[in-house]
C-alpha cells in the first residue's frame, strides 16, 4: 500500500502545474517553442495539427495580458517568445516587442492550424519548416506530454510518429477508488502543500474582475437579492468567475489539473465553495482537492472503455429516451 501511496503522490505532483492562461493555448505555444529549440535556420512555416476539440475550446480564447485571440497568435508567440523550459506558462513574460514580431509572422502567412480528423482525445501536432531543417513533434493526452520529436533536412523526409498511442496517466489495473480513498486519508498533510499553493492560485483567478465582466455584475445582483450562498449557487459563481477572467485575458497563475485550466478550476473552487458553506477545516478541504485530481486521472484512463448505457424505468425492456455515460467501474 505504501508503494500505492508513493506513486499516487508522485502522479499527483507531475500533473498539478501551474498555467497562466488558456491552457489550450499555451500547451500550443509550449509545443511550437519545444520544436523551435531544434529547429535550424529561417523560419518557413509552422504548421499545428490539432484534435477537434482543441481546435474548437481554443479557436476564441484571450491570449493572456493582451486582447489577441487564438491559436494561431499563441503559435506565433510561442515561437518568437521559445522559453520552452517557462512549459505552461510560457505566456507570462512575453514584451510588446515579442507582440509585434508575432503579428508579423501571422501577416507574413507563416502560421497555419489545421484539423485532425477521427482523433477523439488531446492531439498537438507541430511541425517547423526553416532553411536549414525541419522539425516535428507529438503531444498526446497531456499538455506537455511529448511522446515523439524527429528532424530532417526537408519536411518532405520527415517519417512520422511509428507505433501505439499509450495514454499518460495512472496505468495500474489493480488501483482504483478505494486506494485514492486511502492515500487522501494516510498522506501528511505536509505532502499535499501544492494542493493548498493551487487553490490560493485559482482563488485570487476568482476574485479577479476583468474589464467586461458579467459574472461581477450578476454576482452583485444575487447578493442584492440574497440569495448565491448555498451549496449548489456559490460553488457554480466560483468556477463561472474563474473561468471568465481567463477568457477576457486575466494574466494570473491557475494550478491546473491533468494539466487542464478548466479541470482545476472544478476540482479546486468547487471544492472550495462547498467547504466554506460547510465549515469544513482547511486540512479535510485540501484532502478533498487531491481526491478530485485523482478522480480526474483515473478517469481519464479509463474514457476509451466508457460507454453510453440506456437508464430504464422498471419494467422497462427496451432503451426509450433517457441515457446516461457510464464509467466502467460503475
């Protein structure tokens, strides 16, 4: 069991990384920065091939600290900007000068993001094309996860990733929900202190009121009314003030979870909100957080074998309307 715990502990620490942004955006920015390092030469092309979801949740997101939107800007920065080592806050410390160069390359054609058809989970695929090479690299299912990077002296040889996609997260058969329950419960507490760092991130991210923000007013507007401090309204204000500020372009840190903005900001505030309603101590809050992101991992293992199942009334024999996703451990 102790072996369990250690591993737990050590998946949990590798995932929980702290973004500034559109984690979407970002992760594109780290992946053209990560092949810039190996490219040679002057820049020809960059050319990102994306899931459909990322392409979609990532199409109209603020780059962080500016009003420029999507992910070709965020490719484009991403190359001028190349601390491929800042991984997914790469877009906190980029200047106005690094601004313009990026709007050259997108006026200049050099920018282009295409669509990977039939690929149903997180695909960035980046190629750099310079006078003196090309680059290609892969990442898969986790926003930093390079499984795969080659060169050549033309795009033309470039071969291609050769073999099996293996999911990166737990990977154990025999561990599942009764061994998170464990670990949340015998971990020191001194072990879990980036839980507690995360949620003062995602907190202040909350508390942050972005130029146009309708979560601020419609908070006020609750509050006038008396009503939004309950277990189910104040938890959802959290999460929806959390997740504007990111999109109207708020340049604040946001702990992630399997490095997702999105997933933390759930597995952070909710918990939160319910525990301040509650009156729960900090201690079995900070628990709670590391269950979630546990949660999170261990379904996403398992999201290739979840399959849809009719819900049917009793005495019903055939599927009608109703349906629900089930997890295989259901």
């Amino acid at each position: 069991m102790e072996e369990k715990n250690k591993k737990l502990l050590e998946e949990l620490r590798r995932k929980s990384i702290i973004t500034t942004g559109g984690a979407i955006a970002v992760s594109v920015a780290y992946s053209v920065a990560y092949a810039k390092r190996r490219a040679v030469g002057e820049l020809t092309k960059i050319q990102i091939t994306l899931d459909s979801s990322i392409f979609k949740n990532g199409l109209n997101v603020t780059i962080p600290g500016c009003d420029e939107r999507g992910l070709d800007f965020a490719a484009a920065l991403g190359y001028v900007h190349g601390h491929e080592e800042e991984k997914l806050q790469i877009l906190s410390s980029y200047g106005t000068d690094e601004m313009r160069q990026a709007k050259e390359l997108l006026s200049q054609g050099k920018v282009s993001i295409r669509v990977k058809d039939d690929c149903d989970r997180l695909y960035i695929e980046t190629m750099i094309e310079s006078s003196g090479n090309a680059v290609r690299i892969l990442i898969l299912d986790f926003h930093l996860n390079v499984i795969f990077e080659e060169t050549a002296r033309t795009a033309a040889e470039l071969v291609g990733y050769q073999g099996e996609y293996g999911l990166d997260c737990i990977q154990d058969e025999h561990m599942g929900l009764e061994d998170f329950l464990h670990f949340v419960e015998q971990a020191d507490i001194s072990e879990l202190g980036f839980i507690e760092e995360g949620l003062e991130y995602n907190l202040k991210l909350a508390q942050a009121q972005g130029k146009g923000s309708l979560t601020a007013g419609y908070a006020r507007a609750m509050e006038r009314y008396g009503i939004g401090k309950d277990l189910v309204t104040y938890p959802q204000m959290l999460c929806m003030r959390a997740c504007e500020a990111r999109i109207l372009g708020a340049k604040l840190p946001i702990m992630t979870t399997v490095g997702s903005a999105n997933y933390g900001i759930g597995c952070y505030l909710a918990n939160y909100g319910v525990a301040e309603q509650l009156g729960l101590p900090k201690e079995k809050l900070v628990r709670a957080i590391a269950l979630a992101n546990l949660m999170c991992l261990y379904v996403k293992q398992d999201l290739a074998s979840w399959r849809l199942q009719p819900c049917l009334p009793d005495g019903w024999e055939e599927p009608r309307i109703s349906w629900q996703l089930r997890a295989p451990w259901v």
